[in-house]
C-alpha cells in the first residue's frame, strides 16, 4: 500500500515541516502545558531566583508541569527554597497542586525539612491532609526527623492522630524511623501514646529498635507495656536477649512512678485542644 493509501486509512498525515499536528484537546493541552524537565524547573529545584523572575517575566507558564505532574512549586519547595517559592505563589502557583504519586508542595517541603516554604505553603492555604494517604506531610517530617515541621503542622492543626493503613500514626512512624526529638513532640503535642499500625503500638516499634531513650520516652507518657500485636507479642518479647532493654521492662512492670501518674492526670484535665497550655505550667522536672 502507498503512502497516499495510509492516509486514507486514518493514519495522521503530516503538516507543514514535517510535524504532526495535535488532533485532539488532550494532545493540544499536552503540547502547550507539559514538558518533561523545563528551565523553569531546573531554575526552581536549585534555588535560581533571578533566573526563574527572568522566565516568569518572559511568560512562561507558572503552572507548567511536567509529564509526572510535578510543578516548579514543586520543585522549589523539594530543594527548600523560600525565595523562589514565594515567587511563585505570588505569581499564581497552584499551592495544593498534586503530581501522579500524590505529593503536593506541602509534602515537598516536608520532605526537604524547610520550615520557611512549609509556613508560607500554609498562608497561602495549603491542605493539611493531603487528598491520598499515599503521601501524608506529617507522616513525612516524622520519619525524617524534621521537629520543627511537625511542630509547625500540629499548630495549624494537623490530625496528629492520623492513622494510614501502611504507615501507621505519626508517632509510630517517628518511633519506627528512631526520631526522638520528634516522637518527643508529637508526644507533647498530644499524640495517643499506643495508637501505632493496627495492633502494632509504638512501644512495639521502639522494642524492636533497642532505642532505650525511645522506650524510656514512651513508657514515661504512659505506654502500655502490656499490649499485644499481631502475634501475641508484648513489646518486651520483642527485644532482643541479653539487651539492657529487657531489664528495663522488667523495672516497668509495676505500678506507674507518682511522674507518670501525675503526667497522665494534667493531660486529662487540660485535654487534647489545650495540650500546649502544659509547657507553660511550673512543674518540676521529677516527682
């Protein structure tokens, strides 16, 4: 058959120059809005700021994404730039615009551990909870240890509770990761102690990793030493044999320390929405 023939056919003919023309909405869109890897985004992933108010000014598109759908807010907010980022989002960015495997600006930011693009994410009205599970904020600056991004979070008002099927709570995320100082806030912060993944508790977690500092943390706001998993399993049938671990469970068999009885009494009084009151109150670092 001739070329002339499979044109007939319903094969696309070529336009002037060569080029097949886009025949459909959805090919003129890909054509006009998508790129795989743009200047705006390389100027953005490496904190380019005049290179990026060049581009803008120039015209090109603030929301231009590539082929994942990953915006150079993106981008900016992945490699902790503020100044970019702000850019940006005073030039239209879309502050909750979301890439084929569910992260938003939000998530980048919390991946990157940039407080500066975090706060300005949210005074610009950056979604909290993320619209798939697949890609949680919080769970994200837990594992990685980011304090202060869980503290900011938490503050706006983050479900700290917040349990995904894969991944658990907060907490137990920080616990599985061996993040202290975050396990440490999300705890002052007002997060259920044994609320882990499905009959997994954090203390399970922090067994299984040896972290003495982390069992010590969690059983001080009042862990439940007795919990069973999946298996049956108490957190201290977890530890390895001969671990300095097994003697402290041991220890902590008994009654809660007057520390941790008093500890559970002012967190009930005070409850969940007024948990950062405590901070302020004068008490004694040991009872």
């Amino acid at each position: 058959m001739d070329e002339e023939g499979m044109n007939q056919n319903g094969s696309k003919s070529q336009g002037a120059g060569g080029q097949v023309p886009a025949t459909t909405p959805a090919e003129v869109l890909m054509r006009d809005f998508v790129s795989d890897w743009s200047p705006l985004h390389d100027a953005s992933i490496h904190g380019r700021l005049l290179a990026l108010k060049k581009l803008i000014n120039q015209g090109s598109d603030v929301n231009l994404v590539t082929v994942d759908h990953v915006s150079p807010l993106h981008e900016a907010c992945l490699g902790g730039h503020a100044a970019c980022a702000s850019f940006l989002l005073k030039h239209g960015a879309k502050v909750n615009g979301v890439t084929v495997d569910w992260h938003t600006p939000l998530f980048s930011a919390c991946v990157s551990g940039s407080v500066a693009c975090l706060n300005l994410l949210l005074q610009h009205g950056a979604n909290l909870h993320p619209p798939c599970d697949l890609a949680s904020p919080i769970h994200e600056a837990a594992k990685r240890g980011h304090v202060e991004c869980v503290e900011l979070l938490t503050s706006h008002g983050v479900n700290i509770d917040h349990n995904v099927k894969h991944l658990g709570t907060p907490l137990y995320v920080a616990c599985e990761n061996q993040q202290v100082d975050c396990a440490r806030k999300l705890l002052e912060s007002g997060a259920n102690v044994n609320s882990g993944k499905g009959l997994e508790s954090p203390l399970h977690a922090a067994a299984r990793s040896c972290s003495v500092e982390l069992v010590m943390l969690l059983i001080d706001f009042g862990a439940d030493i007795w919990a069973k998993n999946a298996e049956s399993k108490r957190p201290m049938e977890l530890v390895p044999p001969g671990s300095p671990l097994g003697r402290l469970f041991l220890q902590k068999e008994g009654p809660l320390s007057l520390m941790q009885l008093c500890r559970l009494c002012i967190r009930r009084c005070f409850g969940h929405k007024q948990h950062q009151k405590i901070t302020g109150l004068l008490l004694p670092e040991e009872l």
